[in-house]
RNA sequence: AGGCGCGUAGCUCAGUGGGAGAGCGCUACCUUGACGCGGUAGAAGUCGGCGGUUCAAUCCCGCCCGCGCCUACCA
C-alpha cells in the first residue's frame, strides 16, 4: 500500500503471497488499469483470448497460455502502448449440452423429456451460475484482461455477427446443404467436422466373409472387414479392375447372405488388390471410401442404423440391435452357415468423439456445410507472404499441408445449445429462406407457417469470428478502427486448424485484412516424465493447487521459464519450487536496499547517469543495460524463457552475489559521502529497473515491493504502468565489466584455495602476491578492500617478480599474477604438489592442443585470423601459466627434498 | 505409410561451425546482522550410433537406432 511506504523497516523476512495477491488485484482493477483507452497518435496492441469453454476449469494449459498472454500485454502496456487484451468465454456447444444433459439425468430426465426451450433456458440458468468459473481463475492468476469488454460468443452482438456471416456466406454461394456422409457420434446424436474426430491405434481384428455368387452355388467371394455387422447395409463388393483373380466376376451378382440381396461386383481402382482378399464389401451408408465408390458407381445407399447406432429395419431380423450387438450376432450367424472364413488379429484406428470419447459411426445425412477452399487459398496466402508470421516457423509447413488438402467444413450440429442455423423452410411451398432477422412470411407464396432449421451451427463457427465479432462488428466500432488486426494471437499449436485457420479465413474474409499480425504457437504442458496429463492417468498438476502453495509469481515464473519454442515442457513440481525461491531472493534483495537506503534523502537516491559512479557501480550498470536490451529482444520475439532466465541470472548471481556483496561496506555507511550515496542509488536504482523488468513475469511481488521504494522526485504510481527500461547506450561501459571479472576471478580463486585446503572459512589469511602486469597490479591496488572483504583475506603483501617464492604456501598461478598462501603447519606440501601437477596437466593440456592447432598450416591460412590469433592468445596465457605452475613446483620440492 | 520434432551432467532442459552450459539433485564446509526459501567451493557428460563435408563438427549433410506428436481412404 502506498501510504505504509513509510514503513519500510516492517518489510518481513519472508514473502507472504497470500496477503499480497488478491490486494493488488483488487486495486488494479478497481483504479481501471486494465482497461483499455483508445489514444489519437498512441501505438497500439491487442489481442483476442483465445476463448475457454465456459464449462472449463483452469488447467496447466491454460496457465501457461494466458501467463505467455499477460506477460506481452504487460510489457507492451509499460511500453507506451494503448493495450486491449479481450477477455470471454466460449459456450461450447456439445461440451455444455453433456454438462446441463447430465444434470437432467441426475434427474431421471432427458433433454426431450424437458423440450427444446426449457432445455436451453437449463444451459443459461447453468451458465449464470458455474460459467464464470475460469473467468475468476484467469484473475487469480494475474491476468490484465480489459473485463469491461468480456465476450461470450453467445452473446447478443456475437450472435449477430454469426447470423451476418451465416447470411452472407449462403448469398455468396458459399454455404450450402447436402446428403453426406458425415462423422456422426451416437452418444452426442450429432454430426461432428472431421478434425473433430480423434483417432488411436488399437488391436482388433479382421474378419474374412464368404459372399455366395448368385448363378454358381459353389462358388463364394471372400472379403475382408473390420466391420463385419455393416454388411447388413453393403450394396456391392467391389475388385481392382486389373485383378486377374476376379476378371471373370465382374458384373456378375453375389447374394449378400442372411439379408439375401443381390448386389453386384463392380470394378474401382481404389481397391488394393494386395490387401485382404482384393475384394472389398461396399457399404455407401456407413463408410466414407464406400461413399466415393458408391458416388463413381451410382450405387444405392441402405442405411441400417439410427441416430443411437441401434440397426433399423433395413437390418430385418438384426432390428433393434445395437451396433457391437449386432457384430456379435452377424459373425455367429455367418460361422452357423459355414460363411465366416477366419478372423485375424489386426490394428486399426477407430475415430472417436473428441468431446465424449465414444466410437464415432460414419452416417449419410443432410447436413450444412462451407465450400472451403475460396477461404482457404487467401489464407494460405496470407501466411506465405508473411501477412501473419507463424512462430515458430516449422508449423508453416504443417499449416500449408492442412490448407491445400482441407475439404468442406460440416458446420450444422443436431444439438440445442449453440447458435441455431437462420433458415427456413415454407410448409407450404418448401421454399427455403435464409435470413438476418426471423422472416414474417414465405416471400415466394406468402405463407406464415415457416419452420425455422433445427441444427446449430458448430462452435468453432462463431469463435472463427472471434477476432472481430469480440470488437463489435458487423458495426463499425472504434475499437474496431483502433485493434483490428490485432497484433499477436498466443494459443496452443493443437487448435492451430480448429481455429487459427479459420479465424484466418474469416478474418480475411470479412475484414479483407488477417486476424492478427503474429500467431505464437506455445507447446504442450506435460509431465515429468513427458506424458500427456490426463486426469484418468492422475498426473495432473492443478495451477490452482500450486498456486496455493508456491504462490502465483512463482507459478508464471516457472511456465515462462520452461516455454521455450519447438519445445513440450516437462513440468515437475520441484521447478516451480525453485522459482518460489527466487521469488523470495527478490523480496530479500529488496530488503537489504531499502534497509540502507530508508534514512537517505531522496535527492541522494536519484541516479541520472553512471558518471561519477566508482568502477563497481558501473559495471552493475552496465550489465543491467545489457539485460534490459536482452529481455526486450526476447519478448518481442516471443522468446520467454530466454527473457526469464536473463532475469534470473542477473538478479541473483550477479546483483545479489556481487553486486550487492561489493557493496555493502559502502551501503551501509563505510566510506566517503560520494561513495555511500553513489552506492545506494545506484541499488536502488538496480533495484527499481529490475522490478520493472519483472513485473510482467511476477506482477504481485514487484508491484509490493515497488510500493516500499522510496519516492525519490515524487509519487512512483504503480509498477503496472510504469515505463519498461530501455537501454541507453550511456550506461554502456565493456571497461568496468573487464576490471570487474578480473576482482571477480581473483577473488574466486582465493575462495578456491581455501576451501580446498579446508581454510576454515572464518579465518583471515595474509597473502603474498606476485604481479606480472600493470594490469593486475592496478586491481591489487584498486580492490584491496573489496578482495579482503570477500576472500577474508587479512593483508597483502607485493613482491616483485625475481622475488624467491615462499615454500610453505598454497599456491593460486593465473598468467598474470602469483598468489601465495603461508600457512605454516596448516599446508600440506605434498597435498600442494599433488595439486600443482593436477593443474599443471591442465594447462598442458590446453596447450598441446593451441599447439597442434597452430601447427597445422591449413588451419592458420583457412581459418578466420581473429580466431587464429585468439589461438595465439590462448597459447600464450598458456605457456605464461605452465612457467609459473613449474617454478612453484621447483621450490616445493626443494623445500621437501 | 507420409510429415514434423526430440535424443547434451543423476533428473529437467538451454546452447553454438573454433575454449561443453543452467536449474534441481549430490558432496564438503559455513550461526559473515537481506535471505538456511541463504552463502562458498566441488564432483559429474565418448553432446544417441556410424559415415561424410570442413583447417575445425555437439552444431551442417546422409544413414541407422530409440522416443514422441501430427496427418492418411488400405477395407
């Protein structure tokens, strides 16, 4: 809260997300942060949601979706830009209708028991109830959606745009109604569009039949099927017209045995002669190949079952069956009569219903479909030439495949929740009309008694238009004018030809623009062990559980972190556990800076530039500026997880473990004036940047914290909205970055040695140093406070090079400079040998390898002469080492000798 | 069957045509006043296998093995 700012001291040693995440929330929201304002001149970003079914609960995938949204819009939102980011639901038609179906069972009732209407007043009464469910765990978990503007795609505008669309599509020619067979799922009595069927290899088997020849009573033709009960519907076999086995039989008649109807051999070329017996029964009602066959040869259709897939009276005495029934009682039937020829194992892939897993039946039916590809080609186009980009780029293929061989889209479903199909058909006259608005009359005889279509249409036929229909069209709407196309879309690839492609389609079509201007394709959340999760396999985790437990921040952090392109993400709960503790490394880190800069004026905190600031200042400096540049880059090109882990690294292991280390004598009041004012504006102003670094990552716990930084020229407001960091080349300094990896390094090496040696790591050591370059005199010099500090080292002494080395001492050899460590009775001298050799295996190593590189004149005349004389460096640095390592060596022995 | 992707430290994964990296885990040590949800140091890999291109391959190409996913009308 702003007003306990002053209270800093109060800050508590552990992160408590609890308190802190609904109270951000609420006042985000309430101050109207999210909402999106339309500004003449301001760069503008949007996005659509893609919507979840309002019967859904939040799940793993989800999160990282919507994290993967948040995180954009957030960063563009800090950025300058007039964000939107559209919020809503999707009614899901067959999905709701399970939903409020088993309700009324629970009842003892059934959807016909209540009648169409009451029914779908049951489905809004459920909706007003349950259907904001995952609404409210989208706002636990963060997300900045515009909830002034939340759809749902059977609301009142939304519905018009369908019936626009609908209307305008027929007039065009592009909708039309025909008898097709259709994936038909008995369970949902609906049709169901092909990619809506999901198909998984399974062991089952084939059945050989014997079909008799009309005029030659002993002879039979054999054909093989999976699906033996479906014979009750055949209307032909049919053979490879180049099949020699069967030349002789062509035309001639067979009777299809206990139905005892004549149906023809006819010869198509799709059959393989190769499978089976080369003989395929043809059933036109019930198989999509059979259906073409039928369609090439004129054949007859019997359809042999109903919508429950139970025969009909077409299957005589099968009637009344249901289908795995009648399987049974076909095969016993045909083995009685000596027709059954042998059954064999075999694999095969049966579509099931994608919303309720039953066997799908191929049916023929009158259903309504879209003339696809004069909407497909344009968007094919679309992405090809870069219109809307693909990333990642590898699924541009797959889309490509997907549009070039797409087939016409079955968009009526014989379900009752959804938006019902704006046509009509006059009693008197058959006249079918097709219209905005309910037509008063039929406009070709004047008759009222019009029928309106029963079917609906399917789900993804409104969310299609989603992109549009969501910004108000088919009016003109500024939001319209200001967001349309929208700038990116974030979805899973699996919904890529569900929906992106047909957002695509439409988008084009209606708008004559693309939908959006980048689709990011995010993968997979899976397990540990990389399988799907599944709530029958119980490998689920819940965002929502976790959530509870790590808190939300480390939550987002964690699928950020892991959302690297092309990739699944493997998820295990221990991850999320380590990003919590960065989470608490932040809000530590926070409260060493403000503890020292709390009593300083805020004059003293502000930081216009690194001028003036000592060499440790600029180097964190400069560094931050590098980060700032990497994270920018990796969110603009959807690289979250490069993003995330820059922020991690920078953060804790170099502002925390040295940054913040180097400086703390200076932090808190040990040194000049200049140098504790410098030191902790430039903390705080570390501090402040990373946060607005963050935010979009872990928006709860920066927006607190950034709530107790001081305000240094006035009131912060809320990190939510404060600008993101841009680098400035000013900021920029490679010299202080070098000085400092040398402290860094020598420091290091120091630790090394002592933990080797089992220094205990309180004590102070007096070391001897030997320099062999200005260079590394200067930082002996420089940083002799900041090398003490952090190496406990209690004081140095310089010899000069021809100096003898000490002989009772640990050594620490770089190139540049000798480091010696007396302990007398503590060091080994064998222990230090043995180590001497070790390294100097190393380094020889190394060398030999500089050596016959730099040996080979094909290497030195063909490869690049920066790197041929990065070779060199490397040799010489090399060769300077092994000197030292062996004159160390040379005293050691002398000494045990 | 075709397409796509993956195989790098015990685990999960980054990465690049010229010195093998991170996180977690593991080992040793540490009551250093921001944090033990911490600190310091360390061990650990024939970068799936075999060939090829190249001065140089974990990275590029081919084949093979293993795993995953998607698409397909073999009844």
């Amino acid at each position: 809260m702003p007003q306990e700012a002053s209270n800093k001291t109060d800050i508590p040693k552990a992160y408590d997300f609890k308190d802190v995440e609904p109270r951000w929330y609420r006042e985000w929201n309430e101050k109207g942060l999210f909402r999106a304002e339309i500004i003449e001149g301001r760069p503008k970003f949007s996005m659509v949601i893609p919507p979840p079914n309002v019967t859904g609960v939040l799940h793993i995938g989800h999160a990282l979706n919507n994290t993967l949204q948040d995180i954009l819009v957030r960063y563009k939102r800090m950025d300058g830009y007039d964000t939107l980011w559209v919020p809503g639901t999707d009614h899901a038609g067959i999905a709701t209708q399970n939903v409020v179906e088993r309700q009324l069972a629970s009842e003892g009732l059934t959807r016909d028991d209540v009648g169409r209407e009451k029914f779908i007043e049951r489905v809004w009464e459920w909706k007003k109830k349950s259907g904001g469910t995952i609404i409210e765990q989208l706002k636990r978990l963060g997300c900045s959606c515009d909830w002034s503007r939340e759809r749902f795609t059977m609301d009142e505008g939304l519905s018009r745009a369908v019936r626009e669309v609908f209307v305008r599509l027929y007039e065009e020619g592009l909708i039309y109604q025909d008898d097709y067979i259709i994936n038909w799922c008995p369970r949902c009595h609906t049709a169901l569009a092909d990619i809506e069927v999901e198909h998984e290899m399974a062991q089952g088997s084939i059945w050989y039949m014997r079909y008799p020849v009309a005029d030659e009573p002993e002879r039979f033709v054999t054909v093989a099927t999976t699906r033996p009960e479906t014979m009750l519907g055949d209307t032909a076999v049919a053979v490879n017209p180049y099949d020699e086995r069967y030349a002789d039989i062509i035309g001639k008649e067979l009777i299809l045995p206990l139905v005892n109807r004549k149906i023809p051999v006819i010869a198509d070329s799709h059959v393989d002669p190769e499978f089976g017996t080369g003989a395929v029964k043809v059933t036109p009602a019930h198989d999509f190949n059979d259906f073409e066959i039928a369609q090439r040869h004129d054949l007859p259709s019997v359809n042999i079952f109903d919508k429950n897939a139970i025969v009909t009276a077409e299957g005589g005495p099968y009637q009344g069956l249901d289908r795995f029934e009648a399987r049974k009682r076909v095969l016993a039937d045909l083995d009685a009569r000596g027709l059954l020829e042998k059954e064999e194992d075999h694999s095969l892939a049966a579509g099931e219903c994608y919303r309720c897993k039953t066997v799908v039946e191929p049916r023929l039916s009158k259903q309504w479909f879209v003339k696809i590809k004069p909407l497909a080609e344009p968007a094919l186009k679309a992405v090809m030439e870069k219109r809307t980009e693909i990333v990642p780029e590898s699924w541009v293929r797959t889309y490509d495949e997907w549009m070039t061989n797409i087939r016409d889209w079955c968009i009526s479903r014989q379900i009752w929740w959804g938006h019902r199909i704006p046509a009509w058909t006059c009693e008197k006259c058959g006249e079918l009309i097709v219209a905005r608005n309910t037509p008063e009359k039929c406009p070709k005889c004047g008759s009222s008694a019009l029928v309106q279509e029963s079917d609906v249409l399917d789900t993804w036929f409104s969310s299609a238009l989603w992109p549009f229909s969501t910004l108000g069209w088919p009016d003109e709407t500024p939001e319209l004018e200001a967001f349309y196309p929208t700038s990116v879309l974030i979805t899973s690839f699996d919904i890529l030809f569900f929906w992106v492609a047909r957002m695509m389609m439409m988008g084009l079509h209606f708008r004559e623009d693309v939908p959006f201007r980048y689709v990011y394709l995010h993968a997979l959340v899976r397990d540990a062990q990389g399988k799907k999760m599944s709530k029958s396999t119980g490998n689920v985790i819940d965002p929502l559980t976790i959530m509870e437990k790590y808190g939300t921040d480390a939550v987002r952090f964690t699928l950020a972190a892991f959302a690297a392109q092309g990739r699944d993400i493997k998820l295990a709960e221990e991850r999320i556990q380590g990003y919590r503790y960065f989470v608490n490394k932040i809000w530590n880190a926070a409260r060493l800076v403000l503890m020292h800069v709390e009593n300083s004026r805020p004059d003293d905190l502000v930081l216009e530039s690194p001028e003036g600031c000592g060499k440790v200042e600029k180097w964190i400096l400069s560094r931050l500026n590098s980060v700032t540049a990497t994270v920018r880059n990796a969110l603009e090109t959807f690289n979250f997880d490069v993003a995330a882990k820059e922020l991690y690294q920078f953060f804790w292991h170099e502002f925390c473990d040295w940054y913040l280390e180097l400086s703390k004598p200076a932090l808190s009041g040990n040194g000049t004036d200049h140098e504790v004012r410098s030191a902790r504006a430039v903390a705080l102003h570390v501090l402040d940047t990373s946060l607005r670094l963050l935010h979009p990552f872990m928006p709860f716990v920066t927006e607190e914290l950034w709530h107790h930084l001081p305000e240094t020229g006035g009131d912060r407001g809320y990190v939510m909205t404060a600008p993101f960091p841009r680098e400035d080349s000013r900021w920029s300094s490679p010299g202080a970055e070098q000085e400092i990896e040398r402290v860094m390094e020598v420091i290091s090496g120091i630790r090394n040695v002592r933990a080797e040696l089992g220094i205990h790591p309180g004590a102070r050591l007096d070391v001897i140093a030997i320099p062999h370059s200005s260079e590394v005199s200067h930082i002996l010099e420089t940083y002799l406070a900041e090398i003490s500090n952090l190496a406990r080292v209690g004081s140095v002494t310089t010899a000069p090079g021809d100096s003898k080395r000490p002989g009772g001492a640990a050594s620490l050899i770089f190139e540049d400079l000798e480091l010696f460590i007396p302990l007398k009775g503590i060091v080994d001298i064998k222990e230090e040998l043995a180590k001497l050799k070790r390294d100097e295996a190393k380094v020889m190593k190394e060398l030999k390898k500089s050596e016959a590189k730099l040996g080979n004149s094909n290497f030195t005349e063909k490869a690049p002469a920066e790197v041929v004389e990065k070779e060199r460096k490397k040799l010489e640095k090399a060769q300077a080492k092994l000197e030292k390592i062996m004159k160390h060596r040379k005293t050691l022995e002398a000494v045990e000798a």
